[in-house]
C-alpha cells in the first residue's frame, strides 16, 4: 500500500470522519488501492480469460470507495478486513449482474450441488469424488472436469456463508484461525453460524481441510496451494470448489427435498 506512517493514516481517518474532507477521503482511498487489486487477482484466479483483469480492479474501486465511506474507526475493527469482504463483494455483483456465466454451468453445478446433498444425507459424511462420481453416472474426471467449470462462476467462495447479505460479516481466516472468535455485530444467529462453519470445516477430508485453510486462512494463491501439495493449480481449484460445495449444503436447504 502507499506507504504513511500510522500517525498519518490516523489523522486522514480523523479528519474525513469528523469533516467529510475530499483530499483526506482521496488519501485514503489511494493508501488502501492495492487491496483492490489484490483482491480483484484473487478473484480473477479461476475466471475465464475474456473476463479482464482491469474490469475487475474497476468494480473493486466502487467496493473501497464504499469501505472508506461506511468504515466507523471507533469501533476499533481492522479496515483492511472490512474492505477486502465489501471489494470483494462489489466485484461479485457487478459479475452476477452481466450474467456471463452459461446456463450449462449453471445447470451443471446445480446437479453436482444436489447430488452431493443427498450423498452427505444417506452417507452422514462428506461423499469422496468418486462416490459423487459414481451417483451422477460419469467418470472421476468428468466430475473433475465439470468442477473446475464451476470454479469459473468465480461466486464458490466460504466468505458468502457467513451472512451472504453483508460483506462486513467477517473474514472466513477469522473463522478458521479462531473458532471462538465474536462477529462485530454481536448478533447471537452469527456467531453460531461461525461455530458451525468451523466445526464443518473441521470435518471435512484432509485435503479439503488443507486447502481451505491454506487459501482463506495463510492466504496463499490457489498456484502457491498446488505448489505445496505438488498438484496443478487446475487440480486445487476443483478440490476447493468441492469442500465449498460440501459446506454449502450444511448451511442451505437441500435442492432435492
């Protein structure tokens, strides 16, 4: 981020705060920019290559731009934590919002998402690849193949559990680092669903669990992932979208009831 001391970053917020002033509000906005890009990167990760990147930094901004606006320093919360979830959000609805995602990978998802609901339901456990495979009729590969289609919607993500609604909920890092730890709210329905969230992260396979951990928690890119546990990029971003998949089923109604 452009680099000024704490003292100085203190009185921008200060004085934007108490007197709306524009230069300090476009100090601020300049000194947090990076985030966007960052995060714009993160999201762009698994998008297809007609999506560009400098569209996605551009969404982001409005996201930043809002952070600064909303942000309530006296609350004592870390900006960057607020931003990255509303820059994030931002770049997520101005994708939904031109709707490029096929209906075929729409459809496609909805089919895994259900098949994979009933399995969890007869099975009481997370179902395996080819288990999931097997109850759809096609091959592991297939599925693997249909998997990382999916993680092209670029909407798979943990954070949206929380309170998919809010983008200030908290960060999913939060919830693995911390199981304990209290949603800013306050709010009672919140803070059991990050105890439930951890405790299904938890029970997950053990490389599921390894990657959720390692993208959302130590913030490592899905390629420093693959690197780690010596498998392509392309293989991590099936292996997220599955365990995120799995978790979403835990947290909505079933598609097959």
């Amino acid at each position: 981020m452009h680099e000024r001391g704490d003292q100085e970053l203190q009185e921008l917020w200060e004085r934007y705060k108490a007197t709306g002033d524009e230069r300090a509000r476009e100090g601020l906005i300049l000194h947090y920019s990076p985030l966007v890009k960052f995060v714009a990167g993160r999201v762009g990760a698994g998008l297809p290559k007609n999506v560009d990147q400098s569209d996605l930094i551009s969404f982001g901004t409005f996201g930043l731009i809002d952070a600064v606006d909303k942000f309530e320093p006296e609350r004592g919360f870390k900006f960057e934590t607020y931003a990255v979830n509303r820059i994030k959000g931002a770049i997520l609805d101005e994708l939904r919002a031109l709707d490029w995602v096929p209906r075929s990978v729409r459809s496609r998802a909805r089919e895994i998402q259900r098949t994979m609901a009933e399995l969890e339901h007869r099975l009481q456990r997370t179902p395996s690849e080819d288990e999931v495979a097997d109850q759809m009729e096609v091959s592991t590969d297939t599925l693997r193949d249909h998997l990382g289609e999916i993680a092209t919607l670029g909407f798979v993500a943990l954070d949206e559990l929380l309170n998919p609604s809010e983008r200030d909920s908290g960060a999913m890092g939060e919830v693995i680092a911390d199981p304990e730890a209290i949603d800013p709210s306050g709010s009672f329905e919140k803070e059991e669903t990050r105890y439930m969230l951890a405790d299904s992260i938890n029970r997950l396979p053990d490389r599921e669990r390894l990657v959720l951990t390692l993208y959302y928690y130590e913030g490592l890119t899905l390629a420093e992932i693959g690197g780690v546990l010596n498998v392509t990029e392309s293989r991590i971003c099936q292996i997220h979208t599955k365990a995120v998949m799995s978790l979403r089923n835990r947290f909505i109604e079933p598609a097959y009831k």
